[in-house]
C-alpha cells in the first residue's frame, strides 16, 4: 500500500496519547484502589481480632479458669498443655479467621498459644490490655507479623486478671489485597485492548474520510488551495458531494456578483440550488454537464464548465470553472469591423486594378485623350462598388471607410445601405481605440438589420444616421425589416434576433456584448422603434467620448 508508512506514523500518533492516558489513569486507579483496599482490609483485620477477643474474654469459663491461674505462683505446664484454656482457644482460632488467639493471666504468662511450647512463657509484646485498656496494633511477634487485638479479661469484682490477644496474620491480608490488584490488572488489561480497537477503528475512519493522507499533507493541500484559488484568475467554485458550496475564490465572486465571505448571504456552506446562481448554471450543475455554458453575470460574458471530481472512486464533487470572455468577445467584434474593412479594400484594389488596366490599355493604343477623360470620370464618380448613399455626409475618415466596407457586403447581399440626409457628423473620432469600439457597435447594429431587412419588403435597405453633441456620437440603424416581434429581452444573453449573416452574429451574442460595451463607456444601447407593420425596427447607441472635442473658432 502506498500509504502504509504514513498510516502506520498517524496510528502511532493517535494510539500514543491514548496509551499514555490510559497508563497515567491506570497507576492513578490501582494507587487508589490498593489505598482503599489496604484500609478496608486491615480495618477488618482490625474489628475482626477485637470481636473475638471481646467475646473469648467475656466467655463465663474463661473468667474462672483465669481466675484460678492468677492465684496459682507456678504454672504447671501438662495441665496448661491440655487444660480448658488451650482447647478453647484453639476451638475458637480454627472456627475464625484469626490466625492465633492467646490467653495470659495478670502476669503476662501465656495460658493458651498455637504452639504449645510457648505455653507458660511470658508474651513478646507489650501486655498493654492487663492496665485495663483494649488496645489494637500491628506488631511482630513469636507467630509473625499480624494485626492483634488486646482485651482485659476481669473477674466478676471488675479487677483485670488477664489478657485476651486475637490476631490475624498480615499475610492473608495482603493476599486479599494481592487478589484485589489481580483483577484491577484484568480490567486495565481490558481497557487497554477496547483502546487499542476503537484506536484503529478511529483512524481507519479518519483515514477513509481524508483520503489517507496525513496531516501534514492536508495542511499543505490547504495551503496549495488557497494558493491556487487566490492565485488564479478564473473563477473556481466548489462544491461537496451533497452540493454544498464548500469554497469559491475572489474571482468567482467579482464574476458573478457574489457577496462577500463576512455577509450573510455569502454562497459558502449554502445548497447550490440556493445559491442565486444563475439558472443555466444551476441545470448544468445538476445534469452534470461537462460542456461549456455561456453567461452573462455583473456585467461579464462568462464561460462556464462543470467537472465532476472522482479520487479512488470516492465522489468528491464537482468544480466550476468561470472564465472571462468579455474582452475576447469585445476584440472579436472589433476584428469582424477589420474584417470587413480588409474585405472592401481588397475588393477596391480589384476594382482600382480593373481600372488601371483600362487606362493602361488606351495609353498602349495611344488614345491619351480617352485615357484623361476616362480618369477624370472615374475621380468625378468615385468607386463603384457598393456605393454608400450620403457617405460624404462623414467626415471622419474611420467611419466613411467602414461603411465603404459595410457597403460592400450590403452590395452582396442585396441591401441598399445609405447614410441618412439628417446626420450631422462634424468631429473627427478621438483615437484608435474609439474607432474600434465605435465600429464594433455600428457594425453589429448593422449586421442585425442586414439580416432583419432580408426577411421584409422586395427592396431592403438599411440606413444610418449619425449625430455629434460635443464628443459624443449618436448613432441609430434602422432596417426594412418586419421589426422585433418577440416579447423577450433582446439584449439578454441567449435571445437571438434571427438567423446569423456570419459566425457571431444574430445569435444571441452580438447586442449584449455591445450594449455592455457601450455601458463600459457610460453609454447605452436601446430599441428606438421595435417596428411592425409600418416598417422595421430602429435601434440606437450613445457612445460618449469618443469624438474630439469641437474647435472653438470664437
């Protein structure tokens, strides 16, 4: 296994604290639990001893038999051997749990012991019972070491005539307690295995659910994420396999107008299906669409690509991947205007060549006259192909020779195109860049009414009108068409104006790239007259700044 090391290191980590715990809690439990069970155990040892001494020393028997002792100056030892005392003694030692039970006589001479030997003899520990008090220690003596009880044993007058000492040997009560830490070992021995199981259950879970990596590596995969979101800029969105949103970058909220992180309504932690998305994105989402979707978001022409993430046949989700194709699409139209200006140059430079030709042959027969004649007929009338009606109401040269172009594909197509008799255009466009952005409105206007002016009348044409107010342009292109029929946005993304004339155009692209171009701009683009019955549609454009300013001659 590839990560078999490193799941052996994060067990160790795991199961290390826990058996450090579980031996810390171990010595705490036995400690404790040897204190109380050695308490517990030589206080019965205790009260044990100190009962059977009570009642050996209260026996009727014992008090005379004593009695008679105490006045007796020598022991006679045969009769001490079998005498009442001894018999009784040992009657009660092997009917209890004491281990010795001796009697003495106000002397301190034994009356009774185990071992016989010791009879007569004086005790080996303090005979403290015969000053009339009940005493209880742990001492060692002739029999050992041993928990003893001492009682006075008084004659019916209340004198103390002897002594009661009962003891219970220290060693059975160290096997209890020997027996007490064997199964405190068998619990701790259980503990430890249950332990170590739900150890290896825990990081066997862990394992599953971070795809067995450590925690190193997931810190770093952290890191490398921020580093990669933040770092990009296309818009990333993340989802989980439930389709919670789990992460977006900043990209992705610029793009389509998202809130931010510290608002509420911050997409993160939210359903996709709750997210205010947009819908198509939403569909895509759901169906798990891999193909590219374009959007229109805050103002942005968006592409948008859902991708399903599957590791080790794990389903992690799916990513979103939002690319920003406003400027591409803008330097697209602007292209289709090069386009088309290229397009009528080459046919002009056809037509001049054409031209040239004929010169050159009357100049070979030497009809000079003709030849002088025809130049200047062709200078008095100008080109003849596609012929822009009121074109030399513009001045600028940018935009007489984009309509020229326009003409040219009008001409092909069947259109008249003509500039209308009202424009007013005196200025001259400011810079290059407004040309491009001013061609790639009127270019697309144009393109939309060619097509709409094709499905009207026998005779289509196409006019422009153009009007200059300080260094803004007004422009409107009106068509012969049947006019805008459909009730929906025009200018929303998606909404097609009819069949296309050439690729990007009439398919629901051109007019939202363009009227958000004009709108970058501070200006608009909007339906003047949708048309109908009475003739086509007329749409206009405000472009501002895109003129020099006019000359004061005052």
């Amino acid at each position: 296994m590839p990560h078999s090391t490193a799941t052996l290191h994060f067990a160790s980590r795991i199961m290390r604290p826990q058996f450090v715990v579980l031996g810390v809690l171990f010595a705490l439990v036995t400690t404790a639990t040897l204190l109380v069970s050695y308490n517990r155990v030589f206080d019965q040892g205790e009260d044990t001893s100190l009962g059977i001494a009570r009642s050996v020393a209260a026996l009727p028997e014992v008090v005379r038999e004593v009695t008679d002792y105490a006045q007796q100056d020598e022991l006679d030892l045969e009769e001490l051997r079998s005498g009442k005392l001894q018999e009784l003694a040992e009657a009660v030692r092997e009917g209890s749990q004491a281990t010795f039970v001796v009697i003495t006589e106000d002397r301190g001479l034994r009356l009774s012991h185990p071992n016989p030997d010791e009879l007569g003899q004086l005790v080996s520990t303090d005979p403290v019972a015969l000053t009339g008090v009940e005493d209880i220690a742990r001492e060692h003596g002739t029999l050992g070491e041993s928990v003893r009880a001492k009682v006075p044993i008084r004659s019916v007058d209340g004198r103390v005539i002897g002594e009661v000492s009962v003891g219970v040997a220290t060693e059975s009560l160290t096997g209890a307690l020997v027996a007490s830490f064997g199964w405190i070992v068998l619990f701790a021995v259980l503990a430890a295995a249950l332990a170590t199981l739900a150890g290896r259950f825990t990081v066997r879970t862990l394992k599953r659910q971070t795809l067995g990596l450590e925690p190193a590596e997931i810190a770093q995969l952290v890191r490398d994420q921020q580093a990669v979101l933040y770092g990009v800029s296309e818009g990333v969105i993340g989802l989980g396999p439930d389709g919670t949103v789990t992460v977006r970058n900043k990209a992705a909220r610029q793009l389509l107008g998202l809130p931010h992180r510290t608002e509420l309504a911050d997409i993160i932690g939210r359903h996709y299906e709750s997210a205010d998305l947009d819908p198509r994105l939403v569909k895509a989402i759901k169906d798990h669409e891999p193909a590219p979707i374009r959007l229109e978001a805050n103002s942005n022409a968006i592409v948008a690509r859902v991708s399903d993430v599957v590791r080790d046949g794990v389903d992690l989700g799916q990513v979103v991947l939002l690319h920003d194709v406003s400027t591409v699409e803008a330097l697209g139209t602007k292209l289709d205007a090069v386009q088309d200006m290229a397009d009528a140059l080459r046919a002009q430079r056809h037509e001049f060549a054409n031209r040239m030709h004929a010169v050159l042959g009357l100049i070979t027969l030497g009809k000079t006259d003709q030849a002088e004649e025809y130049l200047r007929e062709v200078m008095d009338a100008g080109p003849v192909i596609a012929p822009v009606g009121g074109l030399e109401l513009v001045k600028d040269a940018y935009l007489s020779a984009f309509l020229s172009a326009k003409g040219v594909r009008a001409h092909e197509l069947g259109i008249e195109l003509r500039v209308s008799a009202q424009s007013m255009l005196f200025e001259q466009i400011a810079s290059a860049s407004d040309a491009q952005d001013v061609t790639a409105v009127l270019g697309n206007l144009l393109d939309n009414a060619f097509t709409a002016s094709l499905c009207g009348s026998k005779d289509p044409w196409v006019e422009v009108d153009l009007l200059s107010e300080g260094s803004t342009l007004h422009l409107a292109v009106a068509d012969s068409g049947p006019g805008i029929s459909t009730e929906e946005d025009i200018f929303a993304p998606g909404v097609s104006t009819g069949s296309s004339l050439g690729e990007g155009h009439g398919s629901g692209v051109g007019l939202p790239l363009i009227r958000r171009l004009a709108r970058s701009r501070s200006g608009d683009v909007w339906i003047a007259d949708a048309g109908g019955e009475q003739g086509g549609a007329v749409i206009a454009a405000r472009l501002p700044a895109v003129l020099s300013e006019p000359r004061n001659f005052s």
